[in-house]
C-alpha cells in the first residue's frame, strides 16, 4: 500500500499530529479541519473503506466507535461532536483508507 497517505502516516514517512495511539488504531487532527476540533482514527491496517468490514472486524469497528468520545474529551470537547465516515467515490470518501472523522468544538464550523 505504498500510495496510501494514511498507511504513510501510521509508518511514520508523513508527519502527523498524533492524539492517541495503540497497537491497532491511530488517531491525528485533520490537515483540513471542517471544526475547531478535527480529528480522524485510523485502523493501522489498511482496510480500504467501511464496505470492507466483515465480522472480523468487530472488535475494531467498536474500539473506533469507543475511542471518539473519550478524544473528544481528552481535547477539551464538551458540548457534543459529529462522527463522519465517508464510503467510496459516492459516499465522497477521499482517502481509501477506513477512517472515521470526529469533528466537536463551538459553533460555527467551516463545514458540516
Ligand atoms: P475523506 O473525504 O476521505 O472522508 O476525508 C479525508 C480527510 O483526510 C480530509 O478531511 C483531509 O483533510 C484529510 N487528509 C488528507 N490528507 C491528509 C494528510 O496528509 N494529513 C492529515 N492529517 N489529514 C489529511
Ligand atoms: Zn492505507
């Protein structure tokens, strides 16, 4: 997966600001936020989207589900945030590495 930027980040060949890491996820502020807080966690395997997931995904589906809230927390977010999963080119998915987008911070947004 030598094209993936975001499989680039996880190996550490494109910098990042990294907010939370363990050995299956990672999770870093957007380069782009569409809030005052952005963030996106990444599985460090490359799965290519959400369409992707099969039932051995489980666990780590529900580990990024889990992880949102307490980033937005560790971040200072306290009055609620948006979690976004963009699939494939009409779901507007970008990068084709699963990520989910965790976006909170005051009113207004630049997006969404
Ligand atoms: P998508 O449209 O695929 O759901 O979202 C991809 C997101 O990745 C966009 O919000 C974009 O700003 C972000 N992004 C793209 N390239 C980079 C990068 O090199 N570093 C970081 N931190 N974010 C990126
Ligand atoms: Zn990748």
């Amino acid at each position: 997966m030598t094209d993936c930027i975001f499989c680039k980040i996880v190996a550490g060949q494109i910098p990042c600001k990294k907010v939370y890491e363990d050995e299956e996820l990672l999770a870093f502020h957007d380069i782009h936020p569409w809030a005052p807080v952005h963030v996106l966690i990444v599985p460090k395997a490359h799965i290519e989207s959400h369409a992707d997931l099969t039932d051995a995904h489980a666990q780590l589906a529900g580990r990024m589900m889990v992880l949102a809230p307490q980033l937005m927390k560790q971040l200072g977010v306290s009055g609620g945030f948006r979690t976004v999963i963009n699939t494939g080119r009409d779901g507007g998915q970008e990068v084709m590495h699963l990520h989910m987008h965790v976006m909170g911070g005051p009113r207004p947004w630049s997006k969404g």
